[in-house]
C-alpha cells in the first residue's frame, strides 16, 4: 500500500501546479515529502566547472532516509535523481516538462505531465505496477477480482486438477516452472501493454482463490473474449455469473467496449448457459486449435 510519497524537483513555482494534487494527497492521509535537487546541482557547477558537473553532482547526491523505506513513492522531473533511485530499484515516475524533454531518463517506465491534471489513482496504479504488486480490478458481492500474481500458480494447479475443468479448455504446463514462467511474461508482457487481461478470482471472506476471468483477444477476431473458469467446490452458487456479469460492465464503462465474444467448447452445456443468461447468443460455428468452439456475442 503506498504511504508516503516524495517529489524531488529541479524546475521552480512548480508547487503552485501541485497544488489539485497536494490536496487530494492529504485527504487520503498519504504523508508527503518535497526536496529541490537545484541547489546541491548548483553548488557544484560553480565550485568545479562544467567538466566535472557529472561526477561531483551524483557524488553529492544524497537520498533521503525514506527512500529505504517500503510503501514510498518518487516522483522527479531530474534525470540525475531518476539514475540514482533506478539504480536503488526505488519507485520512481518521471516528470517531463519544457526544461527537461532533452535529458536521458534511464530506462524510465512511467511518466507524468501536466501535473496540475495527475489524480491519485493513476500515481497509486503505477506505484503498484512498479513494486510488483497487482492491480484490484473490481470487486463484486462476494468476490475480489484482481491481477494474477505467480504466487497465484499453486491455486491454479488445484483448481485445475479436476478433470471436469480441463474437459473443455487447455489445461496448465505439466511443468510448474514453466507455468510460473508464463505468468511472469503475462504480467509484463499483456498487463502492462492492454491494462487488463485474464485475472484472478478471490473470495471475499476468506480470500481463498476460486478461480479466473476477465478479457482478451484473440487472433484472427475483432471484439475482446470473454473468458471464465470457476473452482469446483464453488460452482453451482452464482459466482460466474455474478464475476462475469461485473467483468462485463467494467468492459464497457473503463474500457469502452461495446460488445463482447466467448467462445464455447461444443458439449459445453453449462458454460452456453451462462453465457445466454449474461446476455450472448449463438453467431457461428469456429475451428480453433483443432476443437470446434460455439462463437456467442454479446452485442451493445
């Protein structure tokens, strides 16, 4: 959970910007830091020349004791200052403005403008993505509905050991390195390109995981796929349709999708039935990875 935040700036009356955002940090009781990298910069510039500016500057750099610290944030428009808490692996968002779009911002992966525009939730989402830690996508009655985490595999395993839930879908890697693989390249690789993707299903009152659904694409198909598969001991109570159902509304009001595509292993009674109680109906018969699948859409 992020709890503190440090902004670190080189550009003057940038407070004056901030000042939407200051207030909306307090309310959320997020304790806020703000250092100038200006005047140690400075300092050294006219002790030692302009030749030795780089090496003297990072020498003199000091971090704060925060950034040691877990649950911190850093935001700073100096590419000196993104160098060295990049190098700590520290959290930090770049700032870009008219004074600093010709620095080297060292493998930075966020960046902000406009800051009298930047809300919490976007710094709070990138601070997660940073620190490896997954997004809460929603949450409906009973269930939490997040990002998949590798930690996540093990529960998959179980849930799939069933043999009625590999009846009409692939199943995991017999390997459990490779699945924990493939888990890692999803969260870098579709996580952080689409913002969203096939997600992991928590029950509320005990956080136990029953399962996964969310959103994709796939080749050869114009609208996202929606895709589900719920634990045994947890079927035959709601929670697919009550998942999908609010997985579906986030796709039209976050997303902006209209319509939607599942595809349906033919025999798959129980999943055609869902799908039509959400709102699907039968378009075609398809082929895919040798198994003929009902293609059922769902039109805004």
């Amino acid at each position: 959970m992020l709890k503190k935040m440090i902004f670190i700036w080189e550009k003057e009356d940038i407070i004056k910007d901030m000042e939407g955002l200051l207030r909306e940090l307090e309310e959320r009781h997020i304790e806020v830091s703000i250092e100038s990298a200006v005047s140690e910069r400075r300092s050294e510039i006219r002790e030692n020349g302009a030749a030795l500016k780089k090496e003297k500057a990072e020498g003199a750099l000091k971090l704060p004791e925060e950034a040691t610290s877990a649950e911190t944030l850093f935001v700073t428009d100096s590419a000196l200052w993104q160098k060295r808490l990049w190098e700590r692996k520290l959290p930090v968002i770049i700032y870009l403005h008219e004074d600093n779009r010709k620095e080297s911002f060292m493998l930075a992966e966020y960046a902000i403008e406009r800051i009298e525009e930047i809300e919490y939730e976007s710094l709070e989402l990138a601070y997660l993505r940073l620190t490896g830690q997954p997004w809460t996508i929603l949450e409906t009655e009973r269930c939490i509905i997040r990002e998949t985490t590798t930690d996540d595999v093990d529960s998959f395993y179980e849930i799939y050991r069933e043999p009625s839930i590999t009846e009409y879908m692939e199943g995991l890697y017999e390997d459990r390195d490779a699945e924990v693989a493939y888990v890692h390249d999803y969260i870098r690789n579709v996580y952080r390109f689409y913002g969203y993707g096939m997600w992991t299903i928590l029950e509320k009152k005990n956080g136990k995981i029953i399962g996964r659904a969310g959103l994709s694409w796939r080749e050869g198909y114009d609208l996202p796929e929606l895709g589900f598969v719920i634990g045994v001991p947890w079927q035959r109570q709601g929670y697919a349709y009550e998942v999908c159902l609010a997985i579906l509304a986030y796709g039209r009001e976050e997303l902006g999708f209209s319509s939607f595509q599942a595809l349906i292993a033919e025999g798959n009674e129980k999943s055609r039935r869902l799908c039509e109680k959400l709102g699907f109906a039968y378009q075609e018969t398809v082929e895919t990875g040798g198994m003929e699948y009902m293609r059922m859409v769902l039109y805004g």
